[in-house]
C-alpha cells in the first residue's frame, strides 16, 4: 500500500495538481521497513508517467487552440514556443523544479517535441531528483 501511494503521489506531483512526493519518498524513507531502490524506482516511474501525461495533453491541446474557451492566447502560445525553441528539449532537464517543471513538459508536447527525447531527458531529470532527495536524508549532501 505504501508503494502504491507513493506511486500516486509522485504521479500526481508531475501533472499540474499542488502535490509534493518528496515528502512522501522521505517519509516512507524514514521508516527503513521499504527497499530504498523499489522506493526511488516507484516514485520515479510515478513522475515519469506524469510528465507523459502531461506531454499527451499538451499534444492533444493544440487542436483546442482557436476555442474562445482555451485559457491561453496567441501571444502567450509564441512566447512559450519561442522560449521552449530557444532552450530546446535540453530544457526537460529542468521538468523536476517545481512550478516550472509540470508546463515545461506540457509545451515540450504541444510543440510536438520527439516522445523518445522527451522520455529520456525527463527520465534523468526526475531520477536525478529522487537520488537526490536519498543522499541529502542519509547526509551525504
């Protein structure tokens, strides 16, 4: 069960929902009843899907683009490709900040960005940060 909703949770922390899976990863770190590695892995696989979630809907949203409904404008569409073009996929490095992170993914899709690329880099980014999180709370950092 644990596993489970750590799983959830770090899911959920990539996609544009308020969460926070690195005190979920702690926590259950905390505990020492859980594999470290099933621990980082979960929680990694959980934030890479919801980066993929997130580059699905921001692949799928362009053909919304021109409903009086989509909550961004023209201009705010050119200045996120514009900035996305500028940094180009090595900007999914930055996928794991929070903020900035969930829309990175989301325009890296809505500007078609290669799915394998975007795995890849998200995948370093978001394993990165869970490796991260466990050397900072066994002290090493």
């Amino acid at each position: 069960m644990a596993y489970f909703l750590l799983f959830l949770s770090a899911f959920g922390a990539a996609t544009l929902l308020p969460l926070q899976s690195e005190a979920v990863l702690v926590g259950l770190l905390a505990q020492s009843r859980y594999s470290i590695i099933a621990l980082i892995f979960i929680a990694s696989i959980g934030n890479i899907l919801g980066s993929c979630l997130n580059w699905y809907l921001g692949f799928k949203l362009e053909q919304f683009k021109d409903k009086n409904w989509f909550p961004v404008s023209e201009q705010q569409m050119l200045k996120a490709e514009q900035t996305y073009r500028k940094y180009g996929y090595w900007s999914l490095l930055f996928s794991w900040v929070p903020i900035i992170g969930d829309p990175i993914t989301l325009i890296a899709g809505l500007l078609k960005e290669n799915f394998v690329r975007f795995l890849l880099m998200v995948s370093i980014a978001k394993i990165g940060r869970y490796l991260f999180v466990y050397l900072i709370f066994i002290g090493l950092i």
